[in-house]
C-alpha cells in the first residue's frame, strides 16, 4: 500500500495520486480505532472547497460510524474553526476536517481535532499513525450506523460576539473587505456581521467557493492577492482587508491603498490589542515568528515561549494553560477565551476592534509598536519548489555549516526546526523544509526590505537554486 506520511497538522498529498478514497479510509479507520480506545463515543467531521471534499468528508464519517462513533458530518462546507467548534458544542470526542488549507488546489488533506476543539497534539497524531492499517476499514451500512448532518453557524456566530466588544464595534462604520480566496470562508465574516447587527460594511470577494480557488494558491500572501491590492489601492473610504486561507482557519490583511501586512505585524496588532482589554498569559510563537513578538511580550511583561513550526505544538502549550496569544508565521493564531485554535474569522472581527479602540489604522498601531520595542521590522520568505523529496533532505545537508549572508556574520545557530542562523541586530534567515510539499522554505527578517532582499538572494546562491 501507498506510504501516509503525517505532517505538522495532519496528513495532505495530492488528490488521485495518494490522496484517494481508499486511503481516506485507511486515515478514517486508524483514527476510529484511536477513538475507540479511548473510549469514545462521538466525533464530527467537516469539509472544505476542494475538489470531493464533500464526498471525502462522507467517506470518512461512514468509516467512523461504522467503527461504532455517532458521526455529525458537515451539512455544507465548513471553515476549520467552525469544525473544531462543533467538537465542543455537540461535546464530540474529536474531529476530523477534510482541508489541506493552504496548499495548492491539487492537495487535499485530513485534519485531525481533539476533544477540546483544536489541532491534536504530537502525541496524539503519533498515536493514530501507530494504528494505521492495524484494522480494515469498516463498512458502512444505511440505518445500522448512526450518521447526522450538523449546522452549528449560529451559535458559532453567538460564541464569537460573546468575546467582541460590541460596544467599541456597533457604531465604527466604514468598509472592511474580506476575501475568502475561494476557499470555506466565504460569507461568514459579512455574515457575523449581519447576524450581530453590526454597522461596518462588509464587502466579500471570492466568497463562492472554488475548488481552484480561482487560479492561485488559497495562501494570504502578497502573490495569491492581486485583485484585492488592486481594489484596496483603487478604491476610497476603507478600513482594511482581512484574507482568510483554504480553510479560513489562518489571516492575512491587505491596508487601505494596496499596502501588504504580515503576519507578523498582525500578531503584534493582536497581542498589544489583547494586552489593552485587560488579558495575561504567556505569548506561544512558532520558531519562524519575527522577534518583534519576542521584544513586545517583554515590553507588556509577558513570558514568551518558541516551539517548532505546527499549530498542533501551541495546542499543547494551551492545553497546559494560561496562554494569551499563541501564533504562526502562516497566519494562523490563537486567542484566549476562544479555542486552542487558529480562527481567521474571529481574527478578522479583532483587528478591526483593534481599530474601533484605538482610533488608529492597523499600520499606525504597528508602527507605534516598533517605536516601543525599537526595531523597524521587514521580512519575507522564498518557497523554492523542488524536484521532489529527496532534494530536500540534499539540499538541507549543505547547510550544516553557517556561512556569512549580506556581509553578517552569524552569531548563532538554532535547529528547533531547520536551521535558523542570527545575523546580530535580530536579523535572522531560518532554512526548512515543508513537512506536506517538496518545498524548502527560506525566511529572513532584519531592518529593512533591502538587507532582507540581500540575505535571501544569497541564501538562495548558498544552495544553489
């Protein structure tokens, strides 16, 4: 049988090639006997815009309801928070989500949720890998298992105003954008809105689904979003965009007059905008965060933990409690008082609170943040796509040894996940490779878009591609 390799947030490969309905089972049956173990009793399963998501997503839950779960399985297509919030709001013992959420439109994937309604832990993916092809599939049959339908966008929708300040929002008017890039957010930011009565227009692009996602990659990324810096950069009167992903679980932004705001800033924005409505907690980044975090949590006063990159490792951290923030590089954060879970929809409505409190544009708050901790913040990333697999592991053996980059020295090496050389001043490139696609990934951040262009170019010869 075809090899099932599990990443940082699951198990994703290409549709017909090993992404396949009998695989989907094999996934489905060892997570089922994993549940069964644990003595389980319920679990949900969603989808999102895929090509088959849906009949992956059934296929899935019969194998679970024919291993004995009572299985809720998506009505329509449903954001990844949403999903893991129906684990909790139904009182579910885990979850399942067919997305393969940022990847390219020819990937698709099987997320896998705790109990608490967020990514399952290390040990937890560790132990349905250990179960795979332990039992066939089971056999679904009509009326004999128990298998529903669910529909939870309502209470969704009455959890989320219970942690806005609705206050600070009914009277903010201008137009946000939101662009669900074609993927299962698409509706659900304007639809917060209307359902809360809120006066902010919310105007959506690519809020149909689309199992291309209308020809790019459904990453919040400056490439993937021309259409929307054209209409942020043409039109007058806005406040912001706010850009969910595949699955709608990470955020991007994109500024009035076409401006691209990272995920890094976005974090930032979050934390200090946390820290003003009166929350404490340690502050969970993954090891591809910018320093800025770092420089501001120690400004608020606030502990400041790294890990390896993979949402399911800020789970765990929030699973242990008294976690504030805890965020990707990818876009994908968490909050306290919501799920251990990435939510870009929830993220959306808080930048845009950020906004109403303060009086100040995303990036006046941003830069007020650099003046507090001292630093001028730039960075950008190079996915260089390669033959396959292999080429990876080749090319991550050539940089066992650091070198020099854009006439620094490098100061000191960490390797949590790949190779991350410091280039003194908080400047920094991080080399690793993509646990899903032949893809090594190439970060750097530093003080300005120049010396950033500089160390990527070089790192880039250093490998030579």
């Amino acid at each position: 049988m075809s090899a099932i390799r599990f990443g940082t947030d699951g198990w994703r490969d290409v549709i017909a090639e090993n992404y396949t309905f009998a695989n989907v089972r094999r996934v489905a049956q060892a997570y089922a006997d994993y549940l069964k173990d644990q003595g389980a009793g319920q679990v949900v399963v969603g989808y999102d815009a895929r090509f088959l998501s849906d009949r992956f997503a059934r296929t899935a839950a019969e194998v679970l309801a024919a291993s004995g779960l009572f299985a809720r399985l998506a009505g329509r297509i449903t954001p990844t928070p949403v999903t893991s919030f129906a684990v909790v709001y139904y009182g579910a013992d885990g979850g399942v989500m067919i997305t393969a959420s940022h990847n390219p439109p020819e990937y698709n994937g099987f997320k896998l949720k705790g109990a608490y309604g967020g990514s399952a832990t290390p040990a937890m993916v560790a132990e349905v890998e250990r179960r795979l092809d332990r039992t066939p599939p089971e056999r679904f049959r009509e009326g004999e298992h128990r298998l529903e339908t669910f529909n939870v966008q309502r209470a969704y929708f009455e959890h989320l105003g219970g942690l806005l300040d609705l206050e600070a929002l009914k009277d903010h008017s201008g137009v946000l954008y939101h662009d669900a890039m074609g993927g299962a957010g698409g509706g659900w930011v304007s639809g917060l809105a209307r359902h809360l009565g809120l006066k902010v227009e919310v105007r959506d692009l690519h809020a149909v689904p689309h199992p291309l996602f209308y020809g790019v990659s459904p990453e919040p990324i400056p490439k993937n979003l021309g259409t929307l810096t054209a209409l942020m950069r043409n039109e007058e009167g806005l406040t912001f965009a706010a850009v969910t992903d595949g699955d709608a679980d990470r955020i991007g932004a994109v500024l009035a007059g076409g401006t691209y705001f990272n995920s890094h800033q976005i974090f930032a924005v979050l934390l200090k905008h946390l820290h003003r409505k009166g929350l404490r907690g340690r502050v969970v980044k993954t090891f591809s965060v910018s320093k800025v975090i770092d420089l501001l949590a120690e400004k608020l006063g606030l502990p400041v933990l790294t890990t390896p990159i993979g949402f399911k490792y800020i789970t765990d951290e929030f699973l242990k409690g008294d976690v504030l923030i805890g965020g990707e590089e990818s876009g994908g954060i968490g909050v306290a008082g919501h799920l251990p879970e990435r939510d870009g929809i929830l993220n959306a409505w808080l930048l845009l609170e950020s906004v109403a409190v303060t009086g100040k544009s995303l990036a006046e708050q941003f830069a007020e943040i650099e003046r507090e901790v001292g630093f001028k913040h730039a960075f950008d990333r190079l996915d260089l796509r390669l033959a396959d697999l292999a080429a990876k592991e080749r090319a991550m053996a050539e940089l066992t040894e650091p070198r020099p980059l854009a006439g620094r020295k490098v100061t000191a090496v960490e390797n949590l996940d790949g190779y991350k050389w410091h280039l003194g001043e908080n400047a920094w490139v991080l080399f690793r490779p993509s646990g899903t696609e032949p893809v090594l990934r190439i970060y750097a951040e530093a003080e300005d878009p120049e010396t950033v262009a500089r160390i990527l170019s070089e790192a880039r010869e250093l490998i030579g591609l």
